[in-house]
C-alpha cells in the first residue's frame, strides 16, 4: 500500500505544535466539507484531513506514527515492519460512526480510514481503539510458535506512554506477567483485568489487552491453528513409498509416505497443529531433493534410468503447432 505522510496533507511541519495542527485541519474542514465545497474530488480530500488529524491530534497515535521515519516516502509500496508496536502500551479510545450530514470538523468514523491507517491503528493493533471503555490499555506482544503450541508464562516489559501538557509524549516502563494459554493464535488478545489505566476515586480500572503476535518459524508455515512443514524427500521415497521421522511441535513422529507421491503433495497429520477445539493439523509438503551427478558412478546411474525408463517429463505439456 501507499505511505501517508499525515504532515504533508494538513500541510505543516513535522514539528507543528498542536494548536497548529488543529487550525490546518479546521481550514481544510470547511474548504473540502462535501456538503458545501466546489473543489475537485472534495470528498476524498475531506476524508484525508479526517484521517490525518485523527493520528496527529492524538499524542500517542502522533508519537507511534513519528517512529515510522520520514524515509518512507509517498508512492513507496508500505508494509509496516514485523515489530511495529511491540513492547508499546497505549490507551483505547471510543470510534462511532458520524451521523448523516456531519457538521464540518466532525470525527470520522473508522470505516472512513485507509488501508494504511487500519494498518497501523485499525483492528488487530495494538494502537486499535476499545469497543467497551476508554480506560482499557492495548500492547502488543510476540511469542515463539512453540510457546502458542504448550503455553507459557511469560514477564513483558511494555513502555506506557505519558502525555505532557505541551504536547510531546514521554515513556515510562513497567512490567507485566501474563499467562499464555496452550494454543494461543496469532492476533489473539489476552485480557489482564484491572491492569489498564487507574481511574479516579472508586472507579474500576481499566483493562489491558495483549495482543499476542507469533513470531515466524524457521521450519513451520501458520495457518490458524494449522501448520506447515516443507520435508526434503529423495526421489526412491516418493517413487517406492518410505517410512520416515518428521518433526512436529509436540515431537518427532513416524510417517509413511505412499508409492509414487509427488514433489509438492501434501500429506496430513490430523491433531499435530495448534491445540484447541478442534485441535489443528500439521501438513507435510514433500520436497524431491535430487542427489548430484558428482562422480562418476552416480552419472552411471542417471544415465542407466535415461536409457532404461520410458520417461518424458512433459509429457502431457501442449505440442506446438508450428
């Protein structure tokens, strides 16, 4: 997708102060407001200065934008990177739908926003807002795959953002112990009671939601609650069937491999995923690994099975007419 650069579109510094900020948007607010704007493609202009001012306006949104950089530039395909937000704890906010006929300056709703936007802080962030009060904190936390597989209980550290009277934002840390239950799944939220923000006199306080990310694997693929193994297979093990050993994430197990399976066919391992109800499988997908024609004995025997079996790889590929 394409990166926004929030600044350029309010058209102020990186370091605007917020009263600033503010007065750029309320003058584009009324000179793109659809309702009574005459300039070209108002509407998607007006949707812009909302989406832009809902990020800068904020102080934590505005802080977690700005570690974005200002090396991604307009036109460049944007992909947030894979630890965006992690270790951050910032507070939810309530988003509701504007009512027909919205007054200029009016909040968007957050169906409104982009794709970049819900990137950042649309649903599945950690920066997403709270459906059921303003008080609950959301973080972000990454696991290994094998502790989703058996649980765990794991101490985070999280830098909960301070907002200050002049507009910046500083950070304090403190540090949360949470138990992630066996088969826990990527975007999952874990609910700390009472471990939000404190409210004030007798009010209760606010939850904290950890929305748990599953670090990439370096032999299994996810998929839900399933999972993907790539296994390296000779081609007699294919072509003859072949009991063999294949990692899963509770332990190695036996496996046959049927006569004449193909590179690419993936076989199943029911159960061997993911706990949970039902529980997720594990997929095996058979890579052909072809021994070298490195000495002289081993050209012998590719050469026996070029002379000797009647093999066309292509040959149900289309013959050109020509």
């Amino acid at each position: 997708m394409e990166y926004r650069d929030y600044y350029q579109v309010l058209g102020v510094e990186r370091s605007a102060a917020p009263e600033a900020i503010k007065s750029a948007y309320r003058r584009l607010a009324r000179k793109f407001h659809p309702d009574v704007s005459k300039e070209p493609n108002a509407e998607a202009r007006f949707k812009e200065v909302q989406e832009a001012y809902e990020v800068l306006k904020d102080p934590q949104k505005r802080s977690a934008y700005d570690q974005l950089g200002s090396e991604w530039k307009s036109g460049e395909s944007f992909r947030p990177p894979p630890d965006w937000g992690s270790g951050y704890e910032f507070s939810g906010g309530r988003r509701r739908r504007a009512p027909p006929g919205r007054a200029a300056g009016g909040e968007a709703g957050a169906e409104d926003f982009s794709d970049f936007f819900s990137s950042l802080f649309g649903g599945g962030s950690p920066f997403a807002g709270a459906a059921s009060a303003a008080r609950d904190h959301h973080a972000r936390v990454e696991i290994e795959l094998e502790e989703a597989h058996r649980g765990t209980t794991r101490t985070f550290e999280l830098r909960r953002p301070q907002p200050q009277a002049d507009g910046t934002v500083t950070f304090s840390t403190h540090t949360v112990r949470v138990s992630i239950p066996a088969g826990v799944t990527d975007g999952q939220s874990i609910r700390l009671a009472g471990q939000g923000e404190l409210a004030a006199g007798s009010r209760p306080a606010g939850d904290l939601f950890l929305e748990v990310h599953i670090r990439p694997h370096r032999l299994f693929q996810l998929d839900g609650r399933d999972v993907t193994v790539t296994f390296p297979v000779a081609p007699w093990e294919v072509a003859l069937g072949a009991g063999v050993t294949v990692p899963t994430l509770g332990g190695s197990v036996e496996m046959q491999i049927p006569a004449g399976a193909q590179a690419g066919q993936k076989l199943r391992l029911r159960g061997r995923g993911l706990p949970g109800h039902p529980p997720g499988d594990q997929y095996v997908q058979l890579k052909v690994v072809l021994p070298p024609a490195d000495s002289a004995p081993a050209r012998a025997l590719y050469e026996e099975m070029r002379s000797k079996l009647a093999f066309d790889p292509r040959a149900n590929w289309p013959r050109s007419s020509s």
